[in-house]
C-alpha cells in the first residue's frame, strides 16, 4: 500500500467515524430529555391519579388510568421526537420515530404479560404489578443508556436497585416509593440530558 493510499484510508476512516458520532448524537438528542420528563411526569401522575380514583372508591377508573395516561405519554413522546427531528430528513424522522416504537411496543407488551399473570393466578399478589412493571422498564433504560447516554444508563441500574430494594423490604409501600423514585428520577435526568445538548 502506497503512502498516499494509507493517507486516503485513514480520511475514509475519519470521515465514517464523524458520520457514526454525529448519527449517535441525533438519536440522542433526538429529544430524550423531553421524552423523559414526559415520563416522569407519568409515573407521578400516574400514582397520584390512581391514588385518588381508590379514594373515591373506583377501583376501575384507577385500573384504566394508567393506559389512559400511557397514550398521552406516547402521542407526546412522539410529537418531541418529530419536532427535534423536523430540521432533519423525513427518512431520519420515520427513522426515529420506527425505533422508538419498535424498542418500547415489546416491552409494553411484556409488562401486560406479567399485570395480567398478577391479576389472573391467585398465588402471584397484585401488590407486585408495579415491581415487575418497573423492572421492565428499568431494563429498557439500561439498554437506551448502554446504545445511547450514560445518564440513560444510570438511571435504568438505578431504577433496577431501587425497584428490588423496594420489593424487598418495603413491599406494602412500593406505590408511593417507586412512584416517586420513577418519576423525580425520570425529571432529573430529562433535565441533565437537555442541559447537556
């Protein structure tokens, strides 16, 4: 190999690997902070309101909170990932929205694998819906933060320590607990990660 084809080589490979780092910084500010504080606010909403429909003794309407919020987390999600994405070409949107999708769809359908294993074997208390939830979720963040942010990442091992703990040795309160450390954590890292950008 001629000095010149060398030199010619190692353009080709700094140019790949400009392309791969400027990609990777797109998808991870493709909105992720937001899509985060999205979710905080979820997870908070989501208990309180839940919270309050028991208070008012509808146990059905606390059940169906949860979806309902769900579809307004994900219509948002999706609306902060297209507008991030709205400078970009409509190929990268598709893109970015597709993945999101395509990453969270089977998790959903995972946690609704285990509510509905809770709700439908007597030996399997309901009490542990919101551990196994978590713990999916936790998983999913860890392997955003592994591809993508280390903040991600942080916050999936945190979410996974924190939901076993809390199952552990603070079953009964698991609601509230988990909420909190879910939805503040969630907040926190939305902000870190929009700070960042």
């Amino acid at each position: 190999m001629t000095e010149t084809e060398k030199q010619s080589a190692l353009e080709s490979i700094a140019l790949i690997k400009n392309l791969v780092d400027r990609s990777h910084r797109e998808i991870t500010h493709g909105g992720s902070g937001w899509i985060c504080i999205i979710w905080g606010l979820y997870a908070l909403l989501g208990y309180a309101g839940s919270h309050l429909f028991h208070h008012w003794h509808s146990p059905a309407l606390a059940g169906w909170w949860w979806p309902f919020l769900m579809l307004f987390g994900f219509a948002a999600s999706i609306i902060v990932i297209r507008r991030k994405a709205a400078t970009r070409s409509a190929r990268l949107k598709g893109s970015l929205t597709g993945w999101f999708m395509l990453f969270w769809i089977p998790l959903i359908l995972l946690m609704a694998a285990l509510i509905a294993l809770c709700l439908l074997l007597p030996d399997l208390p309901i009490k542990y819906i919101t551990p196994f939830v978590l713990l999916v979720v936790s998983a999913g963040y860890l392997m955003i933060g592994l591809m993508f942010h280390k903040s991600l990442l942080v916050m999936g091992f945190l979410g996974l320590a924190g939901t076993f703990v809390t199952t552990v040795f603070f079953i009964e309160q698991a609601g509230p607990i988990l909420s909190l450390l879910f939805g503040l954590g969630l907040i926190v890292t939305g902000l870190l990660l929009n700070r960042r950008r």
